[in-house]
C-alpha cells in the first residue's frame, strides 16, 4: 500500500486502511478524526469534490465526537444491514448533516469544543498542522481564525496559554450555559427515555427485549427507577425526558403514568414509539385508540427486541 493510501479519504490525515476482500475489495479506514468508515472502492461521484470530502470529514468528526460507532458508506440508508459491524448510511444524508445557517454553525461549533474539554473550564488545544479544523466545519486557516475571533468577541472563548504550535481556548461560563441548554434540549441526546410498568412480570421485556434493542441502535436506555432519586421525582422525571431524545411508551398493564409520559413527550415534539404485550392489547383498546399510533405488539423479550430494534432503526434518525 503505498504512503498515500494510508491516508484517510475525507481529512487526509494518517489513518489505518484495511482492505476487505470479502466485500468486492471496499476499504475500512479507522481515522483518529472521521472515526471508522468503510468506503467502497468505486466510491461516490459526489465525494470527488474537495468540499464534500471536507463536509463529509466534519460530519463524521462529529459523530465520533458524539460517541457514534463507525458507518459503511452507501447510497441508500439501510441501519439495520450492518457491513462487518457497521450500518449502512447513505452519503447524502451524512453530506445533509452539514450546518447550514449561522445559529447551526456556532451551536455544533461550540458543542465540539465541549466535547473536547475534559471538564469545563479546561484548556482546548487547537493545533493548525493537524485537521482540527473539522471542529470549526471550516477549511480555511483564516476562517477559522475569524471564528475564534468572534467567539471571543461574543465572550464565548477566551484565551488560554497558547503556544507556537497550538491554540489554546477556554468556553466560558456564557458558553457552558449555551452548550448546557443545547443539550437539554436533546437534539444530540444519545438517551432514550423508557416509560413503563415496573412489575416483576415486565423484567424480562425489559432486560432482554427494550434494553438490547436500545443499545443495538445506538442509545442509552434510561428508566427513573433504576437511578437514585429523591422525593422530587416528577421534577427528575421531566427532566430525563426533556435530556431524551425519544421515548419508549409500554402499555403493558396500562399504568397511568406511562400515558402521562408519552402525552409529556408528544408535547415536547419528541418522537414516541408505543409496545404493548400480546395478552394486554384488548385491554388498552378498551382505554385508548391504539390504531393511530401504530403499536408494536410483542409476545416474548426476543419478539420485542427485534420488532423495536427495527423500528428505531426505521424512524428515529
Ligand atoms: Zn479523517
């Protein structure tokens, strides 16, 4: 292989390419900024262009940053058809992802530099000879110090002790408002709030069919009465759902707090995926018009992480 083409296809920094004769001689690359991807060998017209292979770069810095695993490369989203471990996303919609207006470029801009402060108010080291610029989605050199001049002007950043081969930025206390906000309000939430009926009967649905099927698509599973809580636990529980990025409603011995739930979630505009047990859907039908929301029915742990394992694959982006 030559020196070349041990170089990561969209940032071009060093990166470790693996040929997969099994899959017609595509490529796994694992870059330490665009993370793990595999790329077919034909590749994508789109990606010859210089700005989107730097898009495409910034995008999947991003993800990695976020705690995203690795993606195959394809022209059409299919989650659930994993290559070698990694489900298949279509470049357009990685390419989609880009920012687009000003508002979106500071947001993720800023939600980059937190991610990479290992505690608030920790110095960030920027380097110019290495792609640290993916964090600021921009190409150029000067761009990205006109950025940082605005930040700072914004009394978003200000300095730390820079050196002659690294910037260094700490956020400010604005920021850390900003960037708390932000993730409040769970656009980049990795948690998935599951609202259910905690009974002996439900243990098994939940330890072998919602929390696998969580964890396989990607999210983290979280249940208010798994966590320590103290007595204010409707402030705890509104909260978790607000932090969530959708929510899981089972109907399973139609408990009225899970109906309080999926009504908090709705409101919120968070997607909400409803399941129910096989023996308890006569019942809810009594209760409440199911036919509008598309219940998943299930009639074993295995049924249930199959069945909503797809279906967050198939809905929640
Ligand atoms: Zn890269």
């Amino acid at each position: 292989m030559s020196e070349d083409e041990k170089k990561c296809f969209f940032c071009g920094y060093d990166s470790e390419v693996t040929y997969l004769p099994q899959k017609s001689f595509s490529r796994l690359y694992d870059c330490e900024y665009c993370g793990t991807y595999i790329l077919d060998r034909q590749g994508f017209d789109i990606l010859r262009e210089d700005e989107n292979k730097f898009k495409m770069a910034c995008v999947l810095n991003e993800r990695r940053l976020k705690g995203f695993r690795g993606v195959a490369l394809d022209d059409e989203t299919k989650k659930e058809d994993l290559v070698c471990g990694y489900p298949r996303i279509s470049v357009n919609e990685l390419l989609a992802q880009f920012p687009q207006t000003a508002g979106e470029f500071l947001n993720r801009i800023l939600l980059n530099l937190s991610r990479l402060a290992p505690r608030p108010f920790s110095e960030i080291s920027l380097s110019f000879r290495r792609p640290d610029n993916l964090y600021l989605f921009t190409k150029d050199t000067g761009e990205c110090i006109t950025i940082l001049k605005e930040l700072s002007e914004q009394g978003l950043i200000r300095d730390g002790n820079s050196t002659q081969q690294e910037l260094r930025k700490i956020l400010t206390l604005r920021s850390w408002e900003i960037i708390e906000n932000l993730q409040n309000s769970a656009i980049d939430s990795k948690k998935t709030f599951v609202a259910m009926w905690f009974d002996s009967t439900m243990k098994d649905f939940y330890e072998k069919g919602i929390k696998p099927a969580v964890e396989k698509a990607g999210y983290i599973a979280v249940r208010i009465d798994l966590k320590e809580f103290n007595d204010k636990i409707c402030d705890e529980l509104i909260a978790e759902i607000k932090r969530s990025k959708f929510l899981i409603a089972d109907f399973s011995g139609l408990r009225s707090g899970v109906f309080f739930e999926a009504g908090f979630a709705k409101g919120l505009g968070r997607e909400v995926i409803f399941t129910v047990r096989e023996v308890d859907v006569e019942k809810l039908k009594e209760h409440f018009d199911t036919r509008q929301y598309n219940h998943i029915v299930y009639d074993s742990p295995e049924d249930l992480q199959k069945k909503l394992y797809n279906r967050i694959c198939a809905t929640i982006v």
